[in-house]
C-alpha cells in the first residue's frame, strides 16, 4: 500500500494532506477498537479542498491513517510543543488520551519499519514537488491542511477558533503570505487566529525556508465549521458523512485564502 495519493498541478502551491488517511494497513488487529484508532482523522478535509486543483494546485493526501503513523510529527520523535500534551510519531494514545493499543506499543523497530514503509515515501514525494514548482517559480507555497474537533479538552482549553493560521512565530513563511491570508479569514467574520495553540507540525516547521522561497503555513479549521459535531462521538455518529451543502459557508473563504497564496508566490 501506498502512504499517500498525488496530483501534479502548475501553480506554485502545495496544499498537503497528512491526516485525512484511515488506512490501518497491517497494524489494525493491534488497536483496541479500530473506529478509536481512526477517530481523530481531519475528517474530509481533502473533499472540502477538492476545488484546488481546479487552482492549478498540487495536491498530496495520506492514505495512511495517523494512529498507524503520524506523517506531521519529527521523525525523531521530539515533541513539536514541549511541556503540551500531543501525540508521538506512532500515536499511543487517542486525543482524548484513551489508549490506542490492546498490549504492548511500538517499540524502536516498529517505529522505524512504519517510517520506512509510509513516512519516508510521503515526504520524498513532498520533498520532489516543492524542488519541481521551486524549479518552475522560484518561489512556493507548501500549505499544510487539518482539521480538528472544537472541543478536546486535553490538548487545548475551551472552544477553538474557526481558523487556526500556523507559522511557528513567523519563522516558516514571509509575513506577507501570512497577512494575506489573515485578511481573508478576518473578513470572513468567523474566528480566527495566528500561531495560537496550533503553530504548525513538523511538515510546516521543516520545508518552510523563506529565505531560500519555500513559504510554508499551516491551517488547522475547527471541525465545526463543515461538519456537524456530537458532543460525544461515537461509532453511531461519527464520522458524518462529507456534506458539500454543509461546507458552503466555509468553501469560498478557502478559496480566497488558497488564490492569496498563489498570488503571494506569483508576486
């Protein structure tokens, strides 16, 4: 099994998928329930970005599911926000912080056969495209796209903001790609908030190199904002099926804030 699926677009931006997979590959019979272990997916995120490629975009989802392997997290296993609660590169717990496993977690060997198998071969393609449209542009956008549920207590307090913009204090794009895309979410009238709890993973953190014209910035959406959320998800009622009619009030704010970032590169 492939780690991922790919579509080359023209335009300088890559908009990149690392949990919208649900594929337990071989390691299903090991999790306590699989519906826990795909739970914490950015549900659907790829279908409410499926306008993208009509944008000239390259595009790059996992198949993959994150408890399997997390293919936004440093391969070395540091954590991307010390002293916070998180998951591992190889997700043990939930979000919730309900235990993934029915015995023993994944040792060292296991973490670097997952590595090989799913993680390597995502960030080899991600690495080859930002080298393509670099060659074409010389400047590109890497846009890391996620969702989250609203609420889970564990990892932050309180409700989150519709629009989470990560660019790890600035350091992982030029600060006009990130006002321009604040301007958008800002005018949109729905929260919204820059380098908050969610500051961007490792995909953010690693390619963006401005200086060099690799812009890279995360967007984590509160679920809410295209999915209807129970308040207690359960095998009955979660996931919802993808809803275009529900996703309409989100879908053309994204589509500016995509057309900002292409226009930023092309500036």
């Amino acid at each position: 099994m492939t780690s991922f699926t790919l579509h080359r677009g023209e335009a300088p931006l890559i908009v990149a998928f690392p949990h919208v997979g649900t594929d337990l590959a071989d390691v299903g019979p090991l999790f306590r329930s699989e519906w826990l272990a795909r739970r914490d997916a950015d549900w659907w995120v790829d279908e409410l970005y499926a306008f993208a490629r009509a944008l000239g975009a390259t595009t790059i989802a996992a198949r993959v599911s994150r408890s399997v392997i997390d293919l936004n997290r440093d391969p070395s296993g540091a954590s991307l926000y010390p002293g916070q609660a998180t998951t591992e590169l190889c997700p043990t717990t939930t979000f919730d912080g309900e235990p993934l496993y029915k015995g023993d977690t994944p040792d060292e060997a296991e973490i670097a056969r997952r590595r090989t198998l799913w993680f390597d071969p995502y960030h080899g393609a991600l690495r080859s495209e930002i080298a393509r449209l670099h060659a074409l542009h010389g400047k590109v956008v890497v846009y890391d796209a996620h969702s989250i549920r609203s609420n889970v207590p564990r990892l932050f307090d309180g409700e989150l903001p519709q629009f989470n913009i990560g660019t790890n204090l600035g350091q992982t794009c030029d600060p006009a790609l990130s006002a321009a895309v604040v301007v958008v979410c800002k005018a949109s009238g729905f929260s919204h908030v820059l380098d908050g709890r969610f500051r961007g993973g490792w995909t953010t953190r690693h390619y963006g190199e401005p200086a060099s014209g690799v812009h890279a910035i995360q967007m984590e959406l509160a679920i809410r904002g295209y999915m209807d959320e129970p308040e207690a998800p359960d095998e009955a009622n979660w996931p919802l099926p993808f809803s275009a009619a529900r996703a309409a009030a989100l879908t053309p704010i994204l589509q500016d804030v995509l057309k900002a970032a292409i226009a930023f590169a092309q500036s």
